[in-house]
C-alpha cells in the first residue's frame, strides 16, 4: 500500500480544450476516483465545462474558479490545477446546494447523512473533513455556514469563496458537471491518513477602534464609523484624507472584530463613493471594529509550517485557500515569490479566495487549509 | 469656553451618543438570532470556541475508551477462547464416553434377551433404563456443543408431515401412559419444506417436555393449517409457565421452579436445544402459558403449495419387520475389542454367523470375502477410515456386499461422504431396534 494515491496536476494553457487534455495526461492513473481543480474566472466556463465532462466523464469531479491559482508550480494566474484522489486511501463525495438562501437545516442533515453514508473507505471508520466551495459573492456565506456546521457536528471543515480573478462580477463553483453560481459544494473527503485542519494570519491590533453607527446588514455595507462618514473616520485613523484611500491601502490596514481573545479580519471589498464602505463578510450596527497592522506573512507562514511537520509530518499534500488579498499584500511588498516558494516547498495546492471559512465561520484575509500527512492512521485502533 | 469650542463639544457629544445608542442597540438584540448574517457568523466562532474546549475533554473520554474497548475486547477473545475450548471438550467428552456406552448397550441388551429370573431380570430392565437415560443426557450434551458451534446446518427437503406426527405418536403414547397422562394427536395432509430429523429432535424435547412437567391431564400433538402457514403445536395441562418465566425458559440450564425433582432426569437444557434448532431450520417458535392451565408450543412453517408436493412419499418410516437375520454370514470391524466382542454377541443372539476383526488385515486371508453377507465397519480405525477398507475389501471381493458405517462423529461432511459412497450409517451409540431393522433391510 505504498502507492502514490494524491496526484496534482496544473496546466497554463488558456485553450480550455487543451489545458484539460494536459490536466487528464498528468492525472492518468487509474486508481484516481475524484478531481477537485481550482481554475482562472479567464476560461471559457462552457467550453472548460464541456472538455472536463468529457476527458473525467468516470470519476467525480468538483472545483471552482479562483482570484489567482496555488498550482505544483506555486502561484499561477490564468490557469487550471486539480488534485486527483486515489481510491486506495480516499473516498471523495459531493453534496450540492444551489440556492444559497433556501438551504435549510433539513436540508443540511438530509445531505450530510447522504454524504456520510457514501463516503466510506473499506476496513476503515470515518476519518475525514469537510472542504465547502462557496460563490464567492453571493453575500450568503454566514448563514450557508452555519446551517451547514449545525448538521456537521464533529467532522472538521474549511474551506474558500471562489474568486473571479479579482473583478468582482461573478463567481462559480463546478459541480453536477456544471459551473453554478448562487451555489457551494460540500466535499466529504474521508482518507486514511492523518491530516490537520487549520488557519492562520499575521495581523496584530492596533489600539484604533471604531464603532459601527450605521450599517446595511443585507449589502455588508458600513456608511458609519463612530457617528461619522466611515471613509472619512477610516482615512483619519491612517492618517490619510479620503481621497487618498485605495483597494491597497485597505488591504494592508484591514479591520477585525474581537470575539473572545480572537481577532476575525474583516476585509473591506471596495470603498464607495458615497464614502461607505462595503465589506467581504458580515457588518451590524454596534460591532466594534480594530485597527490591525500586517506583520511578517513570510514568517507567519513558515513557523506554521513548522508546527504541523512536527505533528504530522512534512504533508504530501495542503490543500489551501489563500486569501487573495495576502496575495496582494506579498506583492505590494515584493515578497510575493518567496511566499509562492514557500507554498510550493510545502506542497500547497489551492487557491486566491474572497474569503475562507473554518468551522462554520466565515473569514477574510487567512491561509485557512488542510495539510494530509504521509502516515496512515493505525486501523486496528 | 469660545463659540466654536462650544461647537466642536457639541458636535462630538452628539456622536458619542450616537455611538452610545449604536452599542445599546447591539447589546439589546443580544440573543443569537441565526437569520441576522453578523449573528450567524458570531454564534459560529462561540461555537468553534466551545467546540475546541470540549475536544480537549473528548480526546481524554476518547482515550479513556479506548483503553478499556481494547480491555474489553481482551476479556472478549479470553470469553470466546472459553466457549470454544468448552465446545471442543463437549465434543470430545461425548464423542469418548459414546464409545463404551455404546459397547455397555449392546452387552445389556444382549443379557436380557438371555432367559433370567426375575430378579437378574429387573436388574437387568434397570440398567437398561439407566443406560437409556445416560444416552439421552449425552446426546442432549452433544446437540448442544453442536449447535453452539455452529456446525449443525438444516438439510431441507419436501416433507410430509403426518408420517413424522405418527412417528412421534407412536413414540410418546406409552411414555405419556406410564406417566399415568393421555396422549392423543390431531394431523394434517400438509407438506412442508423443513429438515424432518431436526423437526423431529425438536418435537421430541417439546414433547419429553411436556409429559415431564404434567402431573394430571394430557398432552396433544396438532398440526392445522393456518392461512399458508402450517403450526405444530404441543399442548399440555401442567403447571403453566408465568408470563416472567416465558422470557428465560430458552436460555441453558433453565429449570422451572415446580420441575418434580424426584423425577426430573434431565439437565435444563431441552427447550434450549429446541429453541436453537428453530433457529437453524429458521421456523418460529413461540410459547404462551397460564399458570396452572398449562403451555402451548407453537411452531410456524410456511405450507408448500400443491404444485411444490412431490408426487409420491419415497420414505415409508416404518419398514417391514419380517426378515430374518437367520444364518446370515456378517463381517464385524472395529478397533475395540470390547465393541467386536458386544457385536458378536448380539449378532449371534439374532442368528447370524459372525467374524470380528480390529483392523481388516489379513482379513482376505482367514475369511472367504466371496460368502460375506454383510460389512458392519467402525469409522474411527486406528489406521485409516473404516470408509478406506470398506472399499479395499470390496475391490478384493468379486460380489456386492452391503456396507454398514458406524460412528460416533455426526457430522455433515461425514455422512455426506458416506452417502456418496452408497454404504448406509448408523451413529453410536447403537439402538438395538434400529440396528436390527437397517440390518434386515440391508440383508433383506
């Protein structure tokens, strides 16, 4: 049982037809019962469609489009990676959910239970996760979340928003052998290795707080910090006038909100030009929000790393979403291909997301993934 | 204090409240409500907070499981290395003790074929009784070892009822008359799809049953046809069981409170045995008392429709009686000494020239094989299988001569080969009035 049975695979060629030909040639082994891929918004969803029907019409299949690809190669944009899972040591299963507001908790259960029975490895109790790939701006993921955590009890779960390579327009994710949009998919993955679940970042607050005086809950949009215009409150605490604020200037000096001991970024999506503020998850009215200031991403990343070789080993696979502004951060500060060597040493393969999500909760500007460890969990127990 | 002081004061008291009034309102709605998103999101990370605090508790219960599941599962494989080692020792015990009470049988039933007095007479009727009684408590052993251990499989064919009701009839009428009981059965014309030994053996501790805790009264043995199900059912007017009794009298060495002692010869072990042999042959048994009143037995066999009958009863049960054993030329092989000698004995009581060997060696030598009559061979030989010189013997013989297996091993395989073989088995210990009925079949 020492064979290889985690395959990846990436191609840059943006004729779909053919990036999914180079796809299928390096996932050739037999053994591979399950694709998960992570491709640019840039393809022709239709054509990418009909070619990944075509070339894995006899295996699963499931993925979603991204702000920016994490391939065998490190970052990519413009291109498709995929995962494929052997049978030997994994079963991979598919739950579907397409309209992201009706999905209720009966509907949760009903597909959950669907899913744990499928997903069995023979000789083996379930030892497994969850990966959800969620419409990146479908403005639902908290509730989704939740409702979904509610029916999964104790199975671990993450997971990312698909991106569309940073425009903002739409977003989707692949299943049932269509790209949807509204939508999530929900991968059971069960496997006999041992693996970890975890997230991370690299902020630290400030001693800025802001209250929010008025928000539109439905829009995630805040037209008020502390009684004031929210633009204009944000730009002083920074010290710079409104005008001089910008998508990168946000995403280096994001805002979180203090839950317990625990700080949760909440990324801003765009500044408006009414001087609200839209974000990438959930705002209130009366939440507090903190001022954090990004320290080493690098550094962050490596002493993570470091911790869960000492658990589990180097893994033979981390399947990762990585918020596409940390992406954006490494690259305004330059550091953007020692982070992507970092990912490659590591043997990250994922993705550029709008958000993250772990353990039913939805977050922003993480690395949020599983790292899959090279030991098989001891059976017998 | 100047006016434009006055007004940047003002002006930021007039946000403070409004700051104020925002942090009221969100401390007010308070209670997680899931359809709000920035509720839902918060009420997620609580969760994930609680959720990591009781791993920590779940791992140590985990591990405290574990530990004593791996215990468990010690003492487990100790309690089934028990009960296989009790099979096996029932098994052998049995298999052992068959052998000489097998020999004492045939001794005794030749000694009182002998023409005695009356007293050596009685004692004589004593020891066969004793000896009946020894067998009995011995084969219950065994049936139970067998079906503990999975081996007894159901062998199901289309039967006939009536002939076996008859059969047990016949059987337990004297039984339930000795008992100072009536006995009376009420049949039916069905045919059934069951094992007819096992159905037998079942009905036969139903029924040893029911006359050994009747006192005054009787017992009936019915068949009648309900709906597509046949129901065999074994009455009696004894004590009755109680309805907490009803749930226990299955188990091993149950015995019923008001069992006569005195009179009580066996071990508590019979509706045990007829509970696991329903199971084999997958009838349902089902039992319903009034204390006092007496018990009802009841099992239910799917009936086979008219199409499935055959067309006619290959087996009659009770064969002629008639022949005679009279001068025939019988070959005796068995590796007890005392088991040929018994063998001898009887057979010659019964008319019939005997030779006994050991072993079948040399046999060619001193007995003509030609003028044999009838082969009588011992499975167990000490060297190879009575089966094996059988067959040698028959080779050297230039005519057919009928072979007789006996053994004490009942199994499946066993009898099976020696179907195949075309000889006819007759397990030990031997029953006089059988034996002697298979050997004028054989002979006649």
């Amino acid at each position: 049982m020492n064979a290889q049975s985690i395959f990846t695979a990436s191609s840059s060629n943006s004729d779909p037809e053919l990036a999914v030909k180079e796809l299928k040639h390096q996932l050739n082994d037999p053994s591979i019962q399950f694709v998960l891929f992570f491709c640019s918004a840039s393809f022709n969803l239709a054509k990418l469609g009909y070619a990944l029907n075509e070339q894995f019409h006899d295996i699963g299949i499931s993925g979603c489009t991204t702000a920016g690809e994490i391939t065998p190669n490190g970052y990519e944009r413009g291109s498709i990676t995929a995962i494929g899972f052997s049978n030997q040591d994994f079963c991979v299963q598919v739950g579907s959910v397409k309209n992201l507001k009706r999905f209720t908790l009966g509907n949760a259960q009903t597909m959950l239970d669907q899913l744990r029975s499928q997903c069995t490895l023979s000789s083996a109790a379930l030892n497994g996760f969850a990966i959800t790939l969620v419409d990146g701006l479908s403005i639902d993921e908290e509730i989704f979340l939740a409702t979904l955590n509610s029916a999964l009890g104790s199975i671990p779960s993450f997971g990312g928003s698909a991106g569309d390579d940073v425009n903002l327009a739409t977003t989707h994710v692949f299943f049932d052998g269509d790209f949807h949009t509204d939508a999530a998919a929900v991968l059971m993955v069960n496997t006999r290795f041992e693996f970890e679940v975890f997230t991370t970042h690299h902020l630290l607050p400030t001693d800025n707080k802001f209250v929010v005086t008025d928000a539109e809950p439905q829009n995630r949009k805040v037209n008020e910090l502390n009684a004031d215009l929210a633009a204009t409150e944000y730009a002083d605490a920074l010290e710079l006038s409104v005008d001089q604020l910008n998508n990168d200037i946000c995403t280096l000096n994001p805002l979180a909100v203090k839950i317990g001991e625990q700080y949760f970024i909440r990324s801003i999506q765009s500044i408006e030009p009414d001087s609200s503020l839209t974000f990438f998850c959930a705002m209130e009215n009366g939440i507090a929000l903190t001022l954090m200031q990004p320290k080493d991403l690098k550094e962050n990343l490596i002493d993570l790393f470091n911790g869960i070789e000492s658990r589990i080993g180097k893994p033979q696979i981390v399947i990762g979403c990585d918020c596409f502004l940390r992406r954006r951060e490494a690259e305004l500060k330059g550091e953007d291909q020692q982070v992507s060597e970092l990912l490659k040493a590591f043997n990250v393969i994922g993705l550029n997301t709008y958000g993250e999500q772990f353990s039913g909760m939805h977050i922003n500007q993480t690395f949020t993934a599983v790292a899959i460890g090279q030991r098989r969990l001891n059976e017998s127990v | 204090m100047s006016q434009s002081e006055l007004d940047a004061a003002q002006k930021e008291n007039a946000k403070l409240r409004k700051i104020n009034q925002a942090l009221i309102e969100r401390l007010e709605s308070g209670a997680v409500q899931l359809a709000n998103p920035y509720s839902a999101f918060e009420h997620s990370v609580t969760l994930a907070e609680q959720v990591r605090e009781r791993t920590d508790a779940l791992n140590q219960a985990l591990e405290k499981l574990n530990l004593s599941h791996r215990e468990l599962s010690q003492a487990n494989q100790v309690a089934e290395q028990a009960n296989l080692s009790k099979t096996k020792f029932l098994a052998a015990v049995s298999h052992d003790l068959l052998q000489p009470l097998n020999a004492a049988r045939l001794f005794a039933t030749t000694l009182a074929e002998q023409p005695l007095d009356d007293r050596p007479k009685s004692l004589v009727d004593s020891m066969t009784r004793s000896l009946n009684d020894v067998e009995n408590l011995l084969r219950t052993l065994v049936d139970i070892s067998k079906l503990d251990a999975g081996v007894v499989h159901a062998d199901k064919t289309n039967i006939r009822v009536a002939p076996i009701l008859e059969q047990l009839s016949t059987e337990f009428e004297a039984a339930a008359q000795h008992a100072g009981l009536k006995f009376k059965h009420r049949t039916c014309n069905a045919w059934v799809h069951s094992d007819s030994l096992l159905l037998i053996r079942l009905l036969r501790n139903l029924l040893t049953n029911a006359i050994r805790y009747t006192k005054t009264g009787g017992v009936l043995l019915s068949a009648r046809q309900r709906g597509d199900k046949l129901l065999i059912q074994v009455w009696d007017t004894g004590e009755g069981i109680s309805q907490e009794d009803q749930k226990s009298i299955f188990d091993e060495f149950k015995r019923l409170p008001n069992a006569d002692k005195a009179h009580d010869k066996g071990l508590g072990l019979g509706l045990s045995i007829v509970d696991k042999i329903a199971k084999v042959l997958n009838h349902t048994l089902t039992v319903t008392s009034t204390l006092g009143k007496g018990s009802v037995f009841s099992l239910e066999i799917p009936i086979l429709n008219r199409a499935q009958e055959p067309a006619n009863d290959p087996s009659p049960l009770h064969p002629s009686l008639s022949s005679s054993l009279q001068g025939k030329q019988i070959l005796v092989v068995d590796n007890d000494a005392t088991i040929c000698e018994a063998m001898s004995q009887l057979l010659t009581h019964w008319g019939a020239n005997v030779a006994t060997s050991l072993n079948g060696e040399a046999l060619g030598d001193k007995i003509d094989l030609g003028s044999v009559d009838l082969l009588i061979v011992d499975y167990h030989l000490d060297q190879g299988t009575g089966i094996d010189l059988a067959k040698r013997l028959l080779e050297q013989s230039s005519i057919d001569i009928p072979v007789l297996v006996v053994t004490a091993n009942h199994s499946q395989s066993l009898n099976e080969t020696i179907r195949q073989e075309g000889f006819s088995l007759l397990h030990k210990p031997l029953k006089p009035l059988l034996f002697r009925q298979r050997l004028r079949q054989l002979l006649g």
